[in-house]
C-alpha cells in the first residue's frame, strides 16, 4: 500500500506535525515513559534539520510518518561510522501503521546511503522494543553488540547495521 506514498524532505510546515508523529507513535509502541523529558527530544524535529536531513512520509496529502537521516558530523549520530548512513526517529503515525510506510522510509534512508556510496546504515533500538527490533531483522539488519549502548540508566540501545545493496530500484 506504497503507491499513493510520497517520501520528501520535511518542510518548515512539517516541523510541528512529525515532532508529534515522533511522541505519538514512541507512545503507542510503549517506548516513552510518562513525564519522560525525551518526548522534548523526540518533538524537536527543528534541531535536527540543521545537521540532518528529515524526510516525511506523505499520503493524499497528510504526514503520517518521518526519519531522520544523521550524515557524518550530525550531533544526532550515536553509532554512525563514516561509511555508513544512521537514521534515527523513524516514526509512523499510529493510524498508519503496517501500511508500508516504515518500509518506504527505510527505503529512502538506503537509497540516501546509496547516492554517496555508504556501505551501511545503521540504526540502534531499545532493547525493549521488540517490534522494532523484529521489523529491522526482516528488512536484513544485524545485531552489532560491541556498538550497543545506554544513554542512561535503565535504557538500553542495540546496534543494527546492514549493507547498503546496490540494485537500481527503477530498473527493478
């Protein structure tokens, strides 16, 4: 159910709708405490368009997703290397999930990757969020435990990394 979706750069209107994209989908998948002061850091999609690229995901002119794409340097990097494309934040609106919108986000992230020659991308996920962790298997992604890491105490991230194929979607 793809077709009708549009992956874009988020403009300045889009700020505000995937900062609460971010906290709205966190909160249903069971992954934002109440009162946590990440809800502030997810909802803060304006820091992150400086050094990052911030993609939506559009249908019949709605937002109902986003990612981040954290390029070397990005101060939203965690586990990035150099030679790899990490993306952080990607968030579906509840409503529109198992729609394929992640699918088409992670797609775009790869083909980002693609475009200047990465070798991988790379993501991490909380240890807890085992939906999240199961998506990524299927879409190829490995553990990387010697990149795994806690924030803070109590919240634990796992690496996962998978290399960047070289097929030409249009020729696909």
């Amino acid at each position: 159910m793809t077709d009708d979706l549009l992956i874009r750069r988020a403009t300045e209107a889009d700020l505000v709708t995937a900062g609460d994209i971010c906290v709205s989908a966190y909160d249903a998948a069971g992954q934002l405490e109440p009162g946590s002061p990440y809800a502030e850091t997810l909802r803060d999609t304006g820091s992150r368009v400086d050094d990052s690229i911030l993609l939506v995901a559009e249908r019949d002119g709605v937002v109902v997703g986003t990612v981040t794409i954290c390029s070397p340097g990005s101060a939203s990097r965690e586990i990035g290397r150099d030679d790899e494309v990490e993306f952080r934040f990607l968030a579906v609106a509840p409503q529109a999930w198992r729609t394929g919108v992640a699918d088409a986000l992670v797609a775009a992230c790869e083909d980002h990757a693609r475009r200047i020659q990465a070798r991988a991308l790379a993501i991490c996920v909380r240890d807890t969020n085992v939906a999240a962790a199961q998506m990524y298997e299927r879409k190829g992604f490995v553990r990387v435990p010697d990149r795994d890491w806690s924030p803070r105490p109590g919240v634990d991230l796992l690496a996962l990394t998978r290399p960047v194929t070289n097929v030409d979607r249009q020729n696909a």
